[in-house]
C-alpha cells in the first residue's frame, strides 16, 4: 500500500504518539505501507516545526529524525506532474504526489480542502481515523 500524508498529519503524529497520526507514523516506522515523500513535503514539514507556537513542543533531534527518514523513503519523487485541483494551491503538490506515484491513499486533516475532493484519480482521500482502519 502506497501513502502520502499531508504535513499536518506527520506533525501531529510528532505531537502525540496515543492518536491516529502517531499509529500510522507508528505504522510506516514498521513498514506496513510504503510512504511517498518528495522535497516539497520535506521542506513544509521543517517550516511547519518552526512555528512559535509548536517549536516548544517538538524536540529537534525528533525533526531531525524524521525528516532523515522522510528522505529515504520507499517511494523518493524527484518531479513532480503540474495540479492545480485544491482550492488551497500549497496543497497542490499533495495531490501530485498521489498522481505521480499511484497512491492509494492520501492521509490529511485538511477538512476544508483536501478532503472534500474524496479522491485523486485511484487515491482516495481520508482522515487519520479513516487510514488507521485500513492499517492491517
């Protein structure tokens, strides 16, 4: 099973472990899914730890490991095709990433965008509590 998860997903799974995010960063570590990373979603997830109001919370050296094995992902995009299907164009390169690698879910908390497209081509577009129920 092929998987891109939005930002705020790898975040929140830093956050906590006890929620779904923190199961299916829990799940990837152990490899039950193949993860599509590529450079945008690298740099996105190191601007987002910055924020004031979550650097506090997220200790360096759990970025920093992260982002290492965000780089050497199962499934590494070097290019990305042009989308422009969000209505939130940052989030744009998510549902590229689904496109260039086939995906078959996208993993988000992007209630107000992402999720009200359902699906992507053949990736369907779920919350952190939907994916963990397709975790196995």
């Amino acid at each position: 099973m092929r998987v891109v998860l939005d930002t705020n997903i790898l975040v929140s799974g830093l956050l906590s472990s006890a929620g779904p995010p923190g199961r299916i960063l829990d799940a990837w570590r152990a490899r039950r899914f193949e993860l599509v990373a590529c450079a945008a979603l690298v740099e996105e997830f190191k601007r987002v730890c910055a924020y004031p109001k979550l650097a506090p919370y997220i200790l360096p050296g759990d970025i920093g490991s992260l982002v290492n094995r965000l780089h050497a992902a199962e499934c590494w995009l070097a290019a990305l095709p042009r989308v422009e299907l969000s209505t939130d164009a940052d989030d744009d390169y998510l549902l590229a990433m689904s496109l260039a690698s086939e995906a078959d879910f996208l993993v988000s908390g992007d209630g107000a965008g992402l999720l009200q497209l359902g699906s992507q081509g053949r990736t369907q577009i779920v919350t952190a509590g939907e994916f963990v129920l397709n975790l196995k």
